[in-house]
C-alpha cells in the first residue's frame, strides 16, 4: 500500500514518522519542505505537488491547521479530490468544520472516493508516542479496513458515526476542555483572593469528589441514562453552595462570570420545583432548549463501562 501524508507539523509529522518505522511506503508534501527531512531521512518520498502524492497512493492523510487549509488541498485545482484514483481513501486527521467534511465526502463520493474525517488529541507527544485518540466518522467498512494504519498512530481509535461525527466528537472534547479550564481559572482565583495558598488549594480541591473523578464520569449516573430521582445530592443544597460562592466573590470583588451562570441555571431549575430532585437535574434545562432527550439504555451504558470502567474508589457526588 502507497500512503501519501500531507502536512508535516508538531502533529503531522510524527505520525507520518510511526507510518514509515512500521515499514509503509510513505509519499510526503508540506509547504515547507525542510520539514521532510526527518522523514525523507528515514525513506520517505518527497513529493513536489499535492497532484504527485495523489495520483501515487491509495490512502492519503492530511493534518492541516483548519478547515480553509483542508478545503484548498481536498478541492482545489490540482488537488486531491482532481487528482486521486476511483477506490482510494481519503483521512482528514485535521480540526475541520462537520460542514466542510461532509462537502468534501459528498464531492468525493461522486469519483468513488472515500472520505473519513479522524480529527486527533493527545498533542506532539503522544503523536510522538504514538499514544493519540483519533475519532473516526465515516463508512464503517472503509473505517475497518483501514484501521491497521490508524493503530499506527493512535492507542484509542474509536468510531463515532457517520462521516461529520469524529469532528463533532473533537469540538465537544476541545470546546469541553476550555471552558473547564475558565471554571478552574474563576474558582481558584477565588479560593487565592481569599487566603489559601495556590499549591494547598489545589491539593486540597484534588482530593474532593471533583478533582478525584474523571471530568467526564460526572454524567454516569444522571445525564447519560437521564435519571434524576431519588437525589444522590438534592439539586437545593448545590444551589445553596453556589450561592454561597458567588457571595464570597462578591464579597471579594472576584468577577465570577462562569459561576453565576451556574447558579442562574440552579435558580431556574429550582423555580421548576425540583429542589428535591438530583443536583445534576439542572442539565435537563439544556436538553429542552435543543429539543433532544438523552436516555441511553442500562445494558449499552453498562457496556461502555465495561470497556472503560470509571477510577476505583471514583466517589458518585458532592
């Protein structure tokens, strides 16, 4: 099999270098052509044009800084989608627009190309390692057969869906993670303000149910299967810890902006009556906003877990 890797970052090309250690024939470009040598140094070609790489391969991955870097390689003149051979696939490893993927899977479907979109997470480190996620969306079939190359790059290859569904799992990882880290920023700028040294806060807080759960455990027990009754926590005594917080910011003139929309949420959830309900009830308000309601069933969640069971000793609330 001749793979063809475009784009040679932080990023791209460490995974291109595990492609070429486990002995593919590897096609390279990059708009800047010193960033080969370490692969054309262990073997790789280099190719002059997108065109070149594609003609030659049957499977081409780009890791490009956005979606008008993906747009223009994929569909601009002399690009992938003129240039590559009716049967062959296409993996955009890139941080992409759903929108943008599934134009190009619709324009390629039309020369029986085949289009994957496996956006990547776990940084040049573990692309160095070869310890990446990368979420797949795309035909399972063509997904299948090609996971051989991914296992290359990545310990934890999961399929997400339909092509379109491994950008949309990176945005909400991605999205996730730095509005935590504004909630993190807000609330230990508070606990600082208020006297407690940074190194013992943060030790202190680590410990707590928060710090000690995986951030994403947290909607185990209620979010995921939707059931809030009976409360593990009653949704009227995390408002009132809210509100205890916030009064201390402002007690402190802290600017508290992530944890009065906390509480702004709690309050209409409790004017909804259900102080006596679960603390985490309050992540129904968003539901109805969208119009969906998330209630997956025991056995497939019972199943996930199995696979990737929670941290021993991983407390359920407070």
């Amino acid at each position: 099999m001749q793979i063809g890797f475009i784009g040679l970052g932080n990023m791209g090309g460490p995974m291109a270098m595990n492609l070429r250690k486990a002995g593919h024939r590897l096609l390279v470009h990059d708009v800047r052509r010193a960033s080969a040598t370490p692969l054309t140094d262990a073997g790789a070609v280099w190719a002059d044009t997108v065109r070149e790489l594609a003609q030659a391969s049957d499977v081409v991955f780009t890791a490009l800084p956005g979606p008008p870097e993906v747009e223009a390689i994929a569909l601009g003149a002399d690009g992938l989608l003129a240039s590559m051979h009716p049967g062959s696939t296409y993996f955009d490893l890139s941080t992409n627009a759903p929108s943008m993927i599934r134009a190009i899977h619709a324009a390629f479907a039309e020369r029986e190309l085949h289009v994957l979109d496996a956006p990547i997470s776990g940084g040049p480190r573990g692309a160095r390692q070869g310890d990446l996620a990368i979420w797949v969306g795309g035909d399972r079939a063509v997904f299948d057969q090609h996971k051989p190359l991914l296992d290359l790059m990545g310990h934890h290859i999961v399929y997400v869906g339909p092509i379109g569904a491994g950008s949309i799992a990176k945005l909400v990882h991605n999205c996730t993670s730095y509005t935590v880290n504004c909630a993190l920023a807000e609330m230990f700028s508070l606990g600082v303000k208020a006297g407690v040294e940074p190194l013992a806060l943060w030790e202190a807080v680590r410990q707590g149910a928060v710090g000690r759960r995986r951030t994403l455990d947290v909607m185990i027990d209620q979010f995921l299967p939707g059931k809030y009754d009976p409360a593990a926590f009653a949704l009227r005594l995390a408002h009132k810890d809210v509100v205890l917080g916030t009064a201390l910011g402002r007690e402190l003139d802290v600017p508290m902006r992530m944890a009065n929309l906390a509480l702004a949420e709690l309050t209409e959830a409790m004017n909804r009556g259900w102080g006596d309900r679960d603390a985490r009830s309050f992540m129904l308000l968003q539901q109805e906003r969208v119009g969906i309601h998330i209630a997956v069933e025991p056995e497939r969640l019972r199943e996930a877990l199995e696979r990737d069971p929670p941290a021993k000793g991983d407390p359920k609330h407070g």
